[in-house]
C-alpha cells in the first residue's frame, strides 16, 4: 500500500475511537463520500493497517478481578525455543498482551484472571512445567489507570 494520505489517518482516527460509526458520518467528518470511505477502509484492512475490529471489555464487568503484568527470562534463546514460547503465550487465553522484548527478560506478558488462585494454577502450566523459563517476575496492578490500544496519528 502506499503512504497513508490526509484522508486515510482522519478515518483511521475516528474508526479507532469507535469502529461502529457508519460510513457516511465518517465521510461527513472527512468531507469524502461514504463509497470512497468503505473503499479506503478496505484497502487498509487488505494492506493490514487495520488489523482487526474489536469490543474493548472492561474484565471487572466479566469476573476477571486481576491484572497482572509478568517479565518471563528464558533459559536457552535458541531461535526454536523462543518461537515455541512465543507460541505457547500467543495460546493462551489468559495472556492478553504478549511483547518479545530486550533487558532483563525475554517476555512481558499481560495476564488477566478471575482469582490469584487462576493466576498460581496458571504459572505452573505456563512457567513452572516449562523447562525452558528460567525465571518470571509478576507485578500484580492495583488499579487500572489507563488501558487502551489508540495510537496517536
């Protein structure tokens, strides 16, 4: 796809703010028909700026009371252990967020659970029962302050 226009980083603006406003009003705002709109957030779809059209949930509101935030070192970076890391944290549905990172760790994990007994049951099959962590390191949040995935364009 080629650069991103004026036209494509409004649309892209208002639709991850609230990707149910209809074409139309987002043309309005724009000043773009509502085809050239559809036709636009097609093409950045297909070109994978858009990756996916999601509800964000409030986990309080679904029974999932805690929030944790986890630094997991690997043993061995061999390139197949690290793929079958990334794998196993990309599986499971616990994990929300999962980002390869350099520093300390490896791993920074999102975790979200109803229970800290979830949690404990969890670390065993994702850490404990793998021979290949070294060591993880939870931060267990308090409160959540922010929480989004807008980026600012």
């Amino acid at each position: 796809m080629e650069a991103l226009d004026t036209f494509d980083i409004e649309i892209l603006k208002i639709i991850q703010k609230n990707n149910t406003t209809i074409q139309k009003e987002i043309g309005e705002k724009v000043h773009l028909s509502a085809a050239a709109v559809q036709r636009r957030i097609k093409k950045m779809t297909a070109a994978g700026v858009i990756q996916s059209n999601i509800a964000v949930i409030d986990p309080l509101k679904v029974g999932l009371a805690v929030t944790l935030f986890v630094i997991v070192t690997l043993e061995h970076e061999r390139l197949e252990l690290v793929d079958e890391a990334k794998e196993k944290f990309k599986n499971c549905p616990e994990v929300q967020q999962c980002y390869y990172v350099t520093g300390k760790g490896d791993f920074v994990l999102t975790i979200v659970v109803p229970t800290m007994g979830d949690y404990e049951r969890l670390t065993r099959e994702l850490f404990f029962a793998n021979n290949n962590v070294k060591r993880f390191e939870t931060y267990v949040t308090l409160e959540r302050v922010k929480t989004g995935l807008d980026i600012t364009l």
